[in-house]
C-alpha cells in the first residue's frame, strides 16, 4: 500500500577464476581483437549458473560492457555469429545500462533462435524477457508491440516432424500421441494476453483493456481473469466496479479446488490486500480498516499491515494510541529480520522509510511536531522511500512549527520525484495548491 529482476536461467556452474578473467579482460580489451575474442567467449557459455556469473560481471564492468556491446552489435544487427546464450545476458547487461534500444537488438537475436528451435521457454524467454524490461521502463506501447508480435508468431517451419505428448491409459500405463497442430507459442498466449492488457492501459486506453478482459473471461472464466479485470477498473479509477470485482474473485479463490491450502491463503491474503488498497482509495476507510483487521488476524506479525493499518488510522484520526502501537510494532518487526539477516549490507541496515513516515505522522497527529520532524528526516535518508506523500508531510510538519521556507523546499523536492499513479497525481495537484498557498 506504501513500497527488475532481469531473467537468465540457471543451468550448470562457471568458475569464479574464469569470470574474473572475463572481467579483466573486458577492461583491458579496448582493441578490436581483444573485444572479438570476449565475445567468442561469450558464444561459448553454456548453463545459467555461467551466464548469471557473466551477467554480474558485466553489470559491474559498465565502461568495458559498453565497449563490448559495440563491438557485439554488428553482429546482433545481422542476426550471425552470435549465439543465443551470448545474445540474451548482452540484452540483460544493455536493460541494466538502460540501453534499451541495443537491449532489443540482442533480445530479437534470441526471439529469432527461439522461434527456430520451437522452444516454448526460450520463447518465453526472448519475447518474456524484452516485454518485460519495456514495461518496467514505462515504455507500454513498445511493450504491447511485443505483445503482439508473440500472440501473431507462427512457429511451424513447414518441416515435416512428429510430435508426441505423453498421456496415461485408462489402465494407467504410459503412452504417446501425436499433436498434429504443434505449436510452442500456443501455451505462452494467455499470459502475453494478459501482459498485453496491462500495457494497454497503462497507456491509458482503459475501455480497450476492458473489452480484452472481457474476452478473456468468455473464453475461460476464471479468477485470474476478473482479478486482472479488477486491476484494469482500479487503474480506470472505477474503483466500485473494482472493489466489487475484487470480491467476488476472494470468494471464487475460496471455492477454487484446483488451490492447495498454501496457495489459496496467498491468492486470498493478495486478494483481500489490494481490496483494501481500493476502499480506501474510494474513501471507503472503514472497509479499508476491517479488511487490515482480517490480515492481521491471521498474521499479527506482517509488518506491512501493521504498518498500513496503523497510518490509515492515523491519518484518519482514528485511536492515535493504537495507530502508534501498530506502528511501533511494525518497525520493531522490521528491526528483527534485518538482525536475523546474516547477508544483509551495513548499507540496507536501516528502519524502513515509510514505516518511519507513518510513525511521523502519527506524531503530527497527535501535534508532536518537533518528534515528527525528526522522524521524518530520518525517513527521506532512505532513498527508496523518497516519494511525494513523505515530502509532504515533511511539508506539512515544517509549516505547523512555522518553518515556512523549509515547508516550501520540502514540497518542492516532494514534486521533483512524483510518481505517475493516479494517486500521486492528485496528490501532486494537493501539493501545488500549497506551495501557492504559502506563497501568497
């Protein structure tokens, strides 16, 4: 309520000694020779424990990784010399660059392999993969462009082969038949489908998304489908419709017998959390609160409800004694799994900037500015958590101990970094008005 990992496959171990030298190499081969050579040794990698070890690598070297990205692209372009291993952590370390355009290039390498091959994972792979980074990258049109061209790829060759999928007898023996209508992209469509209704509306091209949606649930009404229906209405902000399609998919998890115990508790704990998200963004707080309530019935130590109840209640001004408790615990919670972290870098040893939000503005709240202030001073030194609604409430805490300068350089820097959601777009109309406000 208040918070990419690029895939490459794992399939068998390099050695640390042999990526070290890869490395050092990349840094030293600024010849053409040199680079040539690296990337022969790229088309020589085999496994995704090697190619999870290159990609590291290279995603650490980002001088040298530009050099030999240049050098690869030629070949990339022409679609020769180059093989699929080496194409698909070239397109991962170029996304990690967020060169997105040589990322394409090599990914369509791998799409061109793939389609060749008929192999459904490496599909799922190449055309996943490119998807994915140009949705993460907010670039929806060009993601559903992909989307596209997986839901019209014809992947028969013309070649003649027998395909053969494996089925048990009614009298349990194992036996084969054959598939005359073969086709490795077919089990891939319903999830591209449904990448590409998201990226239609993000686009904002809400009554298509619907229409989409629509078809999915005629051709196969199952939950999945009217839960994306209701991730589609709550992006259009119609949030009833939304809040009720979210209910009826909580009860169809409940009655989906296909579920084991483990799954229908996470497809039913997500379910009733987004619901949550919804009502109180209809302003539907009690709701809100009572679905918070039922979470945390089940879990008392998440502390991510803990948290989000705590701030509801506080922001509405609902029992600021419990809010504070909810709170307070939520951090308490988060202190204890970092202790018990043996990885965890001194760097990220740190309270979670939007719980220390939370607790601020329960302080404000409760008009413990000067306590207040310093939480939330703390809060914004957590780089994840610099987002609009913090720098307001440091805003808004300036102003109530008078500090009407440093009010103002807090909402402008809260709009510096306003994210696109259409809550932080009302947000940042809120926060404007303010800073007019103040500066009359």
């Amino acid at each position: 309520m208040r918070g990419t990992n690029y895939p490459a496959r794992r399939l068998f171990a390099w050695s640390v000694c042999g990526v070290l030298l890869f490395a050092a190499g990349v840094m030293a081969g600024s010849d053409e020779a040199a680079l040539k050579k690296k990337i022969q040794e790229l088309n020589r990698l085999t496994g995704g424990d090697p190619m999870q070890g290159m990609l590291r690598t290279l995603m650490e070297d980002k001088e040298g990784t530009k050099k030999l990205v240049a050098a690869a692209l030629p070949q990339a372009k022409e679609k020769k010399d180059i093989s699929y291993n080496a194409a698909l952590v070239l397109a991962l370390a170029c996304a990690d660059l967020k060169d997105l355009g040589a990322s394409e290039t090599f990914f369509r390498v791998c799409m061109d392999q793939a389609a060749k091959m008929q192999s459904a994972q490496k599909l799922l792979q190449s055309y996943g993969g490119l998807i994915g980074i140009l949705y993460d990258n907010k670039k929806f049109a060009e993601s559903a462009r992909v989307c596209r061209e997986l839901l019209e790829l014809k992947t028969d060759d013309g070649k003649p082969r027998i395909v053969l999928h494996v089925i048990k007898t009614n009298t349990g023996e194992i036996d084969f038949i054959p598939d005359d209508e073969f086709d490795s992209a077919r089990r891939l469509r319903p999830g591209v489908h449904r990448s590409l209704i998201r990226a239609i509306t993000k686009q904002g091209k809400f009554d298509d998304a619907i229409k989409l949606t629509d078809n999915l649930i005629k051709a196969q009404d199952h939950w999945i489908e009217r839960e994306l229906k209701g991730w589609v209405l709550r992006e259009a902000g119609k949030l009833e419709e939304a809040a009720k399609t979210y209910e009826d998919v909580l009860v169809r998890v409940g009655k989906d017998k296909d579920l084991d115990d483990e799954e229908r508790d996470y497809y039913t704990d997500r379910s009733r959390y987004l619901l949550s998200n919804i009502y109180l963004e209809a302003n539907k707080v009690d709701k809100a609160v009572e679905q918070l309530r039922e979470l945390l019935a089940k879990k008392p130590d998440d502390p991510g409800y803990n948290n989000d109840l705590g701030y509801i209640m506080a922001d509405n001004d609902m029992n600021l004694e419990e809010s504070e408790k909810l709170v307070r615990k939520a951090l308490d919670l988060d202190r204890k799994r970092r202790k018990a972290n043996p990885e965890l870098k001194p760097e990220d040893d740190h309270d979670n900037g939007a719980y220390l939000d939370s607790l601020a503005w329960v302080f404000y709240k409760q008009k413990r500015y000067k306590e207040a202030k310093e939480v939330l001073l703390e809060a914004v030194k957590d780089k994840s958590s610099q987002h609009l609604e913090i720098y307001d409430h440091l805003g808004d805490v300036h102003m109530a101990l008078g500090e009407r300068e440093l009010a103002l350089q807090a909402w402008q820097k809260g709009l510096e970094v306003v994210g696109e959601s259409r809550r932080d777009q009302e947000r940042r109309m809120i926060v404007e008005k303010k800073i007019a406000k103040t500066k009359e």
